[in-house]
C-alpha cells in the first residue's frame, strides 16, 4: 500500500520534500487536520467507536480537551465507576461545597469545563481515578500507510483533504512579491565649462598688435531626467484568501468558484498588458532621451568648431602681424600672444575630450540600465505567464478534489 505522501503527490502532481510547498510538516499537519474533520463530521453513533480514555489522577487532576467531545465521564468510588454529572462552569463552587444541595460526592461525582479544561469534582487522585472519554484524534504522518482506529471506509478522504490544502498552499506560493527594478538608473554627469580668458598685448609697449579674443562656449546640456521604468498598479492575488479561495473552501461552490477563477485570468491578462506598456513606454522615453543628449552634444561641438576655426584665424593673423612687425618689443609680444593662444587650444580641446569621455560613458551605462530594465520585466512576465498557468492547472485540480472530497464525506456521515 502507497504512503500517504505518495497518495498525495499522485492525486496533486506535487513535488514534496523538506523545503517543497507544502513542506513535509506541513504535509503531516494537513494529514492529522483531515483525519480530525473526518471524525468531527461523522454522527455520534460512530464517533463513539473511536475514542479513547484519558486517566485522571493526583499528577494529572485535570484535562485539556483540545477541542475533542467529551463522550462520557466516570470517577471511582472505590468500588465502581461512578458516572459523572455535567454542570455549568458557573456551579463549580456549589458542587465543592459538601453544604450544598449540588455538592459533588464520590457516589454522585460532577465535571465542569472551563476554557476548555475539564475538572472532575471531588478531585481524581491515585487510589480515585477519573476517566474521560473523548475522541481519539491521530497524529498522521506522510510516513504512514493507516490509521489506527479510525474508519475505514473513510481513510481515503485524509489524503484528500491533505492534497486540497496542499494545492492551496502550492497557489500561495506562486507569487510572493511585486515586480521590483533591480537596477539603478545612471546619473548624468557634470560636464566641465569650456571657457578661457583671452590672450593679450596689454603689457606690450607698443598697441599696434591687436588682441585675440574667443568667446566662452556653454557647457552642453544634458541634465533631463534619466527614464525611470514605472511599475503599473494593477495588483493580482494567487493566493489563500482570494474570491477564488473563499468561494472553493468556505462557501464551497464551485460554479462561483469556476467564475471568479475567470475574472483572476482577465486581471492577470490585463496586469501583463499593463507591464508590457509601460516596458514600451520606457523604451520610446529612453530613446527620446538619448536623441535630445545627441542633439545636444552636436549643437555644442559646432559652436566649439565655429569658436576654434576663428582662433585659429587670430592666431595666423597674429603671426603674420608679428613677421612684419619691426620693433622687437612689439614681435615678441605677438609671439607671446599667439603661443598663449595655443596652448589655450590645447587645453580647450583636452576639456572637450573629457566631456566626450564622460558622455559615453554615461551612454554607455544608460544603454546596460535599459538593458538590464528590459531583461527584469521579461523575466517577470515570463514568471507571471508560468504562474498563471500554474494557478489554473492547481485551482482546477483542487476543485475537483473538492468535489470528490465533498462526496464522499456526504456519503460517510449517513
């Protein structure tokens, strides 16, 4: 005969092991759950077949019923078992006092139950015992292929409760988080102001060499906002708790459970419709963003050309003042100038190079983020599409094994 486990996993189709959902604990929990439910719904006539006697005595004086039926009571008297009487909790001073018309003897014993612990008065002792007689509920193990004392003709439906709660643990664990971007957005670097003074003949003794001047070019800018994805609102529910579950498990209506079932598929339809726009949004924001930077960039590159063409004509016109020049204060001085204005060049085109570095770069990192934005949302959409298809296969499974569960109980308890 097959254990219970292998039971359960050929009427679910689960995997089941110590870190599985539902785990192996759980799967003994919902085992003993099943086999409690199976004796709590039978009539008492059959109930009373499968209880057991819990001994009361002076190191155990009284009894936590865990929720069982108590069937009988009975105290010794020292010569027989005498039935117990029930009184409410609200008496159990009268029946301790010996005065009083209710009070307790050893020929006319009373119990009470408080908060679920059951009290037998006069109080049970070694040479007095009490018996209490209650429903034997078994602690069930996957291990195990029976259940002592317990009916046979209703064995079958333990591991078919366990594999309905199984299935529904199984749903829950589909999916545990939203969708989350891992990874960060780039920031925009600082570009450096291509800028520098202008080289000058103010000291020259002579001002018949004229000044060069370049202007300052702005820094090119591309400080916008670096696209961020947008997760939608839209949220869904696999798990215990949903409409779904509760019309299954508490209401215990399977068309409704069947229509809600179709509603969590449209929501999970439109929730991937919601993540795949809002992915294309990002994309069209992120190309739109790169062009502006372009844009940008080419503008700033012309305006620096234009400023160094014209130095560059300064410079010559400088050096062809300076050849003609006769005074040699004022040569010199001309020299001066159009050296100074070329190592200004020098370094202006060292800063322009910087900043191209630092824009690639930047580029460069922004392409990888949108990359990498892209690759998490597929991901998940993947993930999402196998739990929806997983959340149908098990809540269409569960239905069934509902129903069968449901049927065979019906037919139990007649």
């Amino acid at each position: 005969m097959a254990t219970f486990e292998a039971q359960v996993v050929g009427l679910t189709g689960l995997t089941i092991d110590d870190s599985s959902a539902p785990t192996r604990a759980e799967l003994n929990q919902f085992l003993s759950d099943g086999a409690k439910e199976v004796l709590n719904s039978l009539p008492r006539s059959k109930q009373e077949m499968f209880t057991t006697s819990n001994d009361l005595n002076s190191s155990s004086v009284n009894l936590t019923l865990l929720g069982s039926e108590v069937f009988s009571v009975t105290r010794d008297d020292g010569t027989i078992n005498q039935p117990c009487r029930k009184v409410p909790a609200s008496l159990n001073g009268r029946i301790r006092d010996s005065g009083d018309m209710m009070a307790a003897t050893a020929t006319d014993p009373a119990y009470y139950i408080v908060n679920n612990i059951l009290s037998v008065v006069p109080e049970p002792s070694n040479s007095n015992n009490a018996h209490v007689q209650t429903l034997a509920y078994p602690a069930v193990s996957y291990t195990h292929e029976l259940i002592a004392k317990f009916p046979d003709d209703g064995e079958y439906l333990v591991p078919l409760y366990a594999s309905i709660k199984s299935l529904q643990n199984k749903i829950s664990s589909l999916v545990k988080s939203d969708l989350s971007i891992s990874a960060s957005a780039p920031s925009a670097p600082s570009l450096a102001t291509i800028s520098y003074s202008n080289a000058s003949n103010a000291d020259a003794s002579s001002s018949s060499v004229s000044a060069i001047t370049v202007s300052t070019v702005s820094k090119a800018d591309i400080s916008g906002d670096v696209p961020s994805y947008a997760k939608p609102s839209t949220t869904v529910n696999f798990g215990s708790g949903n409409n779904f579950d509760t019309m299954l498990a508490t209401n215990e209506d399977i068309e409704l459970a069947s229509i809600e079932l179709q509603k969590q598929n449209q929501l999970l339809d439109a929730h991937r419709a919601d993540i795949q726009n809002e992915l294309n949004e990002f994309n069209k924001e992120n190309v739109r963003y790169q062009a502006n930077i372009q844009a940008e960039l080419a503008k700033h590159n012309t305006d620096l050309q234009v400023e160094l063409r014209q130095a560059q004509v300064d410079a010559a016109d400088a050096q062809q003042e300076s050849s003609q020049a006769t005074d040699v204060d004022k040569f010199n001085k001309a020299q001066d100038q159009a050296l100074d204005l070329q190592n200004k060049a020098q370094t202006l085109q060292a800063a322009i190079q910087n900043n191209d570095d630092l824009v690639s770069k930047f580029l460069a990192e922004l392409n990888k983020y949108s990359a990498l934005v892209n690759t998490e949302v597929q991901t998940y959409s993947q993930n999402l599409e196998n739990n929806q298809r997983n959340y149908n296969i098990y809540t269409q499974q569960q239905a069934k094994l509902q129903a069968d569960y449901e049927k065979g109980l019906a037919q139990l308890v007649r």
